[in-house]
C-alpha cells in the first residue's frame, strides 16, 4: 500500500462526506437518492473516460474513486431510508425508492459510460 494512495483516500473522503452530508441535511431522502445517482454516473465516466487512461497517477484515481465517490455516495443510508419505509408500511413509497435507485443507479452508470465513450471518440 502507497503512502500517497492512503493520503489521497483520507483526503478526498473528507470531501465526499462533507458533501453528502450537506446534501443529506438539506434535501433528506432525496438527497440520498441524489448522490447515489450522482456518484453512480461520476465514478462511470471516470473509470471509462479518465481512468483508463495511463498518464493519470494511481493515487489520482484510488483518491477520486474511493475516496471521493465512495464518501459521496451510500448504500447503506439507502438502506437504512428504505428499510424505515418498510417498516411505516409505506409500500408504494418504499417501492418507488427502491426502483428508483435500482433502476436509476445503472441508468447513471449507462449515461457516464456513453460520455465518457463520447469524449474519448472526440480526444482520439
């Protein structure tokens, strides 16, 4: 383990988790919903458009994939949100999180995927 990659993680999860909770305090289960979307297209367009390619130093992309966006985003406040859903009974609710996360969480991933497919046809 790099020194250097640690520093990166530390530092910019302080970032990403500061932002999420922002969010999560200004928004609530929206917000959640937010920087899981969020979170899902940014890491997607990261990996295929900047990751990939080689000039871009590890302790960048460890830094901004799981510190960064790993902070920033959560599964387990999801789970939580939809879990206190279930438990109010609050079905129709519950169901609409659930999908809507599900569903959109690959829709992001789809949609940073094409962008980043995109740029990278135009940077070649």
């Amino acid at each position: 383990m790099k020194l250097t990659n640690l520093l990166s993680v530390a530092f910019f999860a302080f970032i990403g988790g500061n932002l999420r909770y922002l969010i999560g305090q200004a928004l609530g289960l929206v917000g959640t919903l937010s920087v899981n979307l969020g979170g899902c297209f940014l890491l997607a367009f990261l990996t295929y458009y900047l990751f990939d390619r080689r000039h871009v130093p590890s302790w960048l992309t460890t830094g901004l994939g799981t510190g960064l966006i790993g902070a920033f985003t959560t599964f387990s406040t999801f789970s939580l949100e939809l879990g206190k859903l279930l438990l109010a009974h609050a079905w129709g609710a519950a169901s609409a999180y659930f999908v809507f996360s599900s569903v959109g969480g690959l829709t992001s991933v789809w949609l940073g995927y094409l962008l980043a497919q995109r740029l990278r046809g135009v940077n070649r």
